[in-house]
C-alpha cells in the first residue's frame, strides 16, 4: 500500500488536523469528513517544533491514548552554552506547555516505512535512529545507526516536519508569472528589511513583509516586520511617513 492509499485520517499534515480542530473550537460548522479526532488514538508526531507542540496539546484535549513526538535531530543540551552562542538565541532543550501537559519526546528518529491494517489504517510506524557528525569540511552528515530499527504504535500520524517555503499558487503565482515576482533561493518572497526600499519587492507597488518574506518564523517577527513594511508603503503613497520603525 502506498501513502496515498492511507486513510487521510490517518496519516495526515498537522495543519489539517489543527485547522479543522481549530475551526470547531470557533464554533465554525466542519462535517465529520473533515475532522480528524486523536480520540482513543496512539498519535505520532513528526516534528519537534511549535507545529508539533500544538498537535501534541490538541491530542491531549482530544483524549488520546498516547502521544508520541519524533525529531530527527539530536536531542538539545539541557543547558546553553552562552559562551559559545552569545548574542545569539541559544540552541537548548525547550519544553512547552502543551508537552508539558503529557507526551513521549524521541530524538534522532528517522521514519523509515508505515504498517497499515489494509483497510486504510495505519497500525505502525517503522523507524531506525540516526547519528550526526560533521564531516572534513564541517558539514554536518546523517547517518543511521545499525541494528537500530524499531517501531511505535501508531493509529494516527501528524506531519509537522517543517515548512519549506510559501505555498506558489493563487495571488503569488499570478506574480511571479505575470509581473516576474522575484522569489529568493528558499523560494520565499524576495526583499530586504533595511535601507530605502526596505520590504520593496522587484514589481512596483508589491510589497513583503513577515513569513511570506523571511519563511516559515515566529510571531515576533511578523509584528516587528509589518509594522516597519506599513511605514515603508505609507512613504511609498504618501512621499514620507510618521509611522513608527
Ligand atoms: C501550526 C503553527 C504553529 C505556530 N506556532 C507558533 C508559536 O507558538 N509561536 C510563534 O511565534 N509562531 C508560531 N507560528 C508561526 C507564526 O504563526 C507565523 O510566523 C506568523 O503567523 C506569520 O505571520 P504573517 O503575518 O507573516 O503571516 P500569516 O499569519 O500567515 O498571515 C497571512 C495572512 O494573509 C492572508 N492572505 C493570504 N493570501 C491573501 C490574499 N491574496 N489577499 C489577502 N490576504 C491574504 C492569510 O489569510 C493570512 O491571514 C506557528 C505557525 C503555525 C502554522
């Protein structure tokens, strides 16, 4: 059976899951078509990020059996090393609240294969772990460790590995197509944050600012980055501005 073949409820993408739940929590009507309960489940969850923590903490709310979360990467220091990192954020364990509320954490998991019932229903999730070292040019490498292959219970898996980059259709794609939108090498909107155009886009008129500039990021960022890009097209209408940056 290919992925395809698997139920859409039970392996599905987290955004999927959270949007339907979230709708629902908004008392916004969505058929039970398009509602994926963790109720009663063995969740997986692919991917260690702030996607991840909410498919964790909506799972607990669902009633989940148990939940399990896996990253690939290698389980960060329980403690920075400001030294090293200073002045930039430190990479260390971080807890949220929603894996506070219950979930099994797994580091250096590499998702190899699924069981499936036959009937749609994803029963496994085959995995082997992985190790990272850097290589002579200090890049790091991936490699599986041997004799490491092992398996969760799984009866429904959340895909939240990462976001690659805004999706190219719609609005962006008629940009790009159209008026020749610049996008840069991660695909996302191309414009820079500082100096005279700042949040200026290649096409005049068109301006980028938070996730559809910088890529998938943190809320912070997109306030910081919306208020100066409203500045930037007041001056661009009005010839100067009093809007803060
Ligand atoms: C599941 C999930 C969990 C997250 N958790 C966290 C977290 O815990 N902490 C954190 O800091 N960040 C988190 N983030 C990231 C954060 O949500 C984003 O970085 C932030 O929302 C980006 O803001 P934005 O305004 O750039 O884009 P968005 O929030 O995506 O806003 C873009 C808006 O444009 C609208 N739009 C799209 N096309 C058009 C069009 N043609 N015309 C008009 N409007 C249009 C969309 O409907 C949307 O409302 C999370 C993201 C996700 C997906």
């Amino acid at each position: 059976m290919r992925l395809a073949e698997l139920d859409a409820s039970a392996l599905t993408f987290a955004m999927d899951f959270l949007r339907a739940n979230s709708k629902r929590v908004q008392g916004v009507s969505v058929p039970d078509e398009d509602f994926i309960s963790a109720h009663d489940k063995h969740v997986i969850v692919i991917g260690g990020g702030d996607t991840g923590s909410d498919c964790i903490g909506t799972s607990n709310r669902h009633g989940a059996k148990s939940i399990t979360q896996i990253e690939i990467l290698d389980k960060p220091p329980e403690k920075e090393d400001k030294g090293l990192t200073w002045p930039n954020w430190p990479n260390k364990l971080r807890t949220s609240s929603s894996q506070e509320e219950g979930c099994d954490r797994h580091w250096n998991v590499l998702t190899k294969s699924f069981e499936h019932d036959g009937e749609g229903n994803v029963s496994a999730l085959n995995y082997v772990l992985v190790r990272w070292d850097k290589d002579e040019d200090g890049r790091w490498q991936m490699s599986e460790v041997p004799g490491s292959e092992a398996q969760f219970k799984a009866d429904l898996v959340l895909l939240a590995m990462g976001f690659v980059h805004p999706v190219h259709e719609g609005m962006l794609a008629e940009l790009k197509e159209a008026k020749g939108l610049e996008l840069d090498a991660r695909g996302n909107v191309k414009g820079s944050t500082e100096g005279p155009k700042a949040y200026y886009t290649n096409v005049d008129g068109v301006f980028a600012a938070g996730d559809m500039r910088r890529g998938q990021s943190l809320v912070v960022w997109a306030i910081r980055e919306g208020r100066q890009c409203a500045r930037a097209v007041d001056e661009w209408l009005m010839g100067s501005s009093d809007l803060p940056r």
